[in-house]
C-alpha cells in the first residue's frame, strides 16, 4: 500500500503532539521529584538541627548531673565526718542505763582523741554514770586526761595512750591492756603509759614505763 503526503502529515503532528506531551510529563514529575527531594532535604536539615539541640541540652544535664552528684558526695562526706563526732563526743550518761538504773557501758571511743578529759567517778564522789565498762578505748588518745574514780571493768585497752594521765582510784579489773611483750607475740598495738599515775597510786615511770598489773586500786587488790 502506498501512502501519499496527506495521510503521512497527521500522523507526523500527531507524533510530534505525544511527544509533546511525554516531554512536559516527564518534565512536570521531574519538578515534582525535585520538589520532593528539596523537602526530605530540608526536613534533614530541620532534624539534624534538632538532634545538635539535643545533643547539647544532653551534655548540658550531664555537666548538671555530674555537679549534683559531687554535691552528694560531699554532702555524704559530711554528713560520715558528723557521725563520727557524735560517736566521739558521746559521754557515757549519754548511753544511759538498764531499767533498773545501772549503767549499761559500752560507750565506743576507738581512735577519738580525748586529749584533756575529766572524768571524776563514784569513788571520789563523782557521778556514777561517769563509767567505761566495757568501753572501746583502742588506740585512744587520753593525754593529759583525769580518769579519776571510774569503772572501767572490761574496757579495750589496746593501742590507748595514756600521757601525764591520773588514772588513781579507778577499777579497770579485766580490762585489755597489751604490754610490749603481747604487742610483739601476738602483732597487737600497745598500751602506752608516759609519767602515769597508774589506778594503784603508783607511778608508771616506777613500774618500767607501764601501769599493766597496776589497774585496780589498792584495796581492791
């Protein structure tokens, strides 16, 4: 079959027309795209914005966090050193007694420097509750202390330094005093006894620098 040129001029517009058409499709969902491409990428940018943002305000609660928690430790540091005053300011008619009146003892003094203390008990008309039986009194530090009169049966003696002490009329029967020789037996601390006046009225310095066997008045004995 032979086409002539008017039947082939249509069909060459209309080509020409899809064409066109195709074109400014493709055009249109090409700008389309790019629309929707510039707008993931500026939500991006919003997000990662906002991700800085948080980042910082979290390095910001972390720093406040970090402060807070040294305050606590501080304030923990405290509050230990506090109790531990308490424990070592407490004076046995502070722990006061059973139901029927008797002091129950056991006041804890370990490592506390009594440096200076007066303590006059019931045998020189002292006060009945200025008592250490059973008192912890390791490696406390009663230099130039009055310990006159007390009970302190039992009382933990170990590592005590006792230096221009008057220990005279007190009872410190059974109590754990740890001479030279137990210090180096058994790996404990001594008792130390410097220009004592030991509970027996005698002298330290007269007893070979110790008031160990000379613990309880005379009389008693």
């Amino acid at each position: 079959m032979t086409m002539n040129s008017n039947s082939i001029i249509p069909i060459i517009i209309g080509l020409a027309l899809t064409q066109s058409v195709f074109a400014d499709g493709v055009s249109q969902s090409v700008d389309g795209l790019e629309t929707d491409v510039a707008t993931l990428e500026s939500g991006v940018s919003t997000l990662e914005g906002q991700v800085a943002t948080l980042q910082t305000d979290n390095a910001a609660l972390e720093a406040v966090i970090n402060t807070q928690a040294a305050l606590i430790a501080d304030l923990a540091s405290v509050v230990d050193g506090l109790v531990e005053q308490q424990r070592c300011h407490t004076r046995p008619a502070d722990l006061r007694a059973d139901e029927t009146g008797n002091y129950i003892g056991g006041v804890n003094w370990s490592g506390c420097d009594k440096t200076g203390l007066s303590m006059w008990g019931q045998y020189v008309g002292g006060s009945t509750l200025e008592n250490l039986t059973n008192a912890d009194l390791s490696f406390v530090n009663f230099t130039l202390a009055n310990l006159i009169g007390i009970e302190a049966p039992g009382s933990n003696l170990e590592g005590a330094r006792f230096v221009n002490v008057n220990m005279a009329y007190s009872q410190f029967q059974d109590a754990i005093v740890v001479t030279a020789l137990d210090a180096q037996t058994y790996g404990l601390a001594e008792t130390v006894f410097i220009n004592t006046w030991c509970p027996d009225e005698t002298y330290s310095e007269d007893n070979g620098g110790t008031c160990a066997g000379h613990m309880i008045p005379l009389g008693l004995q």
